[in-house]
C-alpha cells in the first residue's frame, strides 16, 4: 500500500523536511487588512512580523477551504491507496474537520485524518513519524496506533509576551477570567484537552524559561531519547541562546530550532518563546 502523509502549515516544517520525506502541505491562511495570505506560500513569518508590528486591529487566520483540499486529495488520489492526513488541534481550527468531510467527497483513496490536539513542531513530529513509517511499509492502522504512544511522551509549553492576542481570538479557553491580573506575570502556557490553557503564572520570563527547562529535565531523567524542540515568533536569537544553554545542560537530548509562523502568530504575539518535546523514534524505534 503506498501512503501519503499531509500536514498543514501551522506544523511549520522545514522545505527540507517536506522534501526529504515526501510530506504534502495544506496552507493555512492569514487575513491582514483585507489581504490574503496563504503562509508558507505567500507570506514569510519575518514579513509576516514586519507587517502587523504595530497595526491597531489584529489580524485574523482561516482554515483551508473544502474545494482546495478536495483537489489534493484528487491529485494524491491518482498516486496512492491511502493519506494520513496530520492537523493542528480541533478546538482552535476547522482543519481537522474540513479534511474529514472532503474526504467523503473522493473516491480511489483512504483518507485518515488526525486530529494532534496540539500545534507547531509538536504536530510536525507526527507527519514526520509517520512519513518514516510508511517508507518502511506500516499500514495507516500501524501508523495511527504508533501516533497514541507518541501522546503520551508528548509535551508543549510557551510563553507569550501578551495574553490579548490570545484572549480577543478566543483561543485562551479561560484567558478572560486572568487576563487583568497578569499585567506583571508571565503565564506559562500548554494544551489540555486539546485547548490553550494557562499551566502556571511566573512572575518573570527568565523564570517561566527554567520553569519549562526544569519540565524538561524531569522527562530526560526517565531514561529513554528525546528531541526537543524550542519555538519563536520572531526571536531567533534568544530563542538560539535558549538552545545553546539546553544542549550544555542535557548533552544527550537532541534539540532543534523552529518557529510560530503567522497563523499562530497572529495569536501568540511576536516574542512568545516555546518548548516541545517528545520521545526520540529514530533512536528508541529504528526501522
């Protein structure tokens, strides 16, 4: 059985990646003023800072219309038996649920659309997984069994430099009760029950940072690989400090570097810093 894997742009791989693993990319897309942008495609996450950086009204993000991935699939179709088909969390976008109706719209192909619960490089590392698996010739059962094990190793934490983004898109499930008292805090935030929610309240952004850092090192103590991955709207060079830190203190996590592109931006806010992390594959279950 020959399996295309899918994922959308809010998993922020790199081209590299897409092409070394033969992953499909549906675009989210971002709306600034009354222009539309397809991210990945039409629009950079640098232009994409540079352009809302002081704009009044924030901008807004939408999914991927039914036609567009209706048409994927149809090309896909033409190709290969099945699709394992990766998505960012349920409850903060329709993707999920877009790409499960298209695909009672086309015949030739299984479609298995997975809702990850989660977003950015944390979803990334379940396209990649399963890329890895269908090269070696898992079954999209197998492949789908793997991603429950995956969950469970799975962790995500950031920090955000102002919660309004969050609040006013309604993506912070309980961000308006808070937001008035975290005027001096930085929230430590994470996915629970696949929404945005507040984990804990520092009082400092070099706190929250060794608050996750210490997070981390709690799993790396239980013995088996890691990769972690550390996450930035628009602060690379913190954001590599952050890395370079890390790698001294845990020499044998395997630590990579990778973005809030603009869909998330445009929740999180320029400056957010986050860290994710989940059990080494390649090392703990070569193929």
């Amino acid at each position: 059985m020959k399996i295309a894997v899918i994922t959308d742009s809010t998993a922020y791989l790199t081209q590299e990646q897409y092409q070394k693993n033969s992953i499909f990319m549906l675009p989210l897309s971002v709306i600034i003023g009354e222009e539309v942008f397809r991210e990945e495609i039409d629009i950079t996450a640098n232009e994409f800072y540079e352009k809302v950086r002081g704009m009044k009204a924030l901008p807004t993000s939408s999914q991927p219309a039914t036609g567009e991935i209706v048409t994927l699939l149809e090309r896909l179709a033409k190709d290969y038996d099945a699709v394992i088909s990766v998505h960012l969390s349920s409850k903060i976008s329709g993707t999920y649920q877009n790409v499960a109706a298209a695909a009672s719209m086309v015949d030739g192909i299984e479609v298995y659309p997975y809702d990850s619960g989660i977003s950015c490089s944390a979803q990334g590392y379940f396209a990649l997984e399963a890329a890895r698996l269908a090269k070696h010739g898992a079954s999209p059962e197998e492949i789908l069994a793997d991603f429950d094990e995956m969950q469970s190793t799975l962790r995500a934490y950031f920090m955000v430099d102002d919660l309004n983004h969050l609040v006013r898109g309604g993506r912070l499930s309980n961000g308006a009760a808070i937001v008035g008292s975290m005027l001096k805090i930085k929230p430590i935030l994470h996915f629970e029950d696949k929404e945005i929610v507040v984990f804990e309240k520092i009082r400092s952004s070099k706190k929250a940072l060794k608050r996750i850092e210490g997070l981390l090192e709690e799993d790396v103590k239980k013995g088996y690989p890691i990769v972690a991955t550390i996450i930035h709207a628009n602060a690379e060079e913190e954001a590599l400090k952050w890395k370079k830190q890390m790698e001294k203190k845990m020499p044998n996590t395997r630590f990579e570097l990778s973005y809030f592109g603009p869909v998330i931006g445009t929740h999180l806010g320029e400056g957010s810093l986050g860290l994710a992390w989940i059990e080494d594959r390649i090392k703990s279950h070569p193929l």
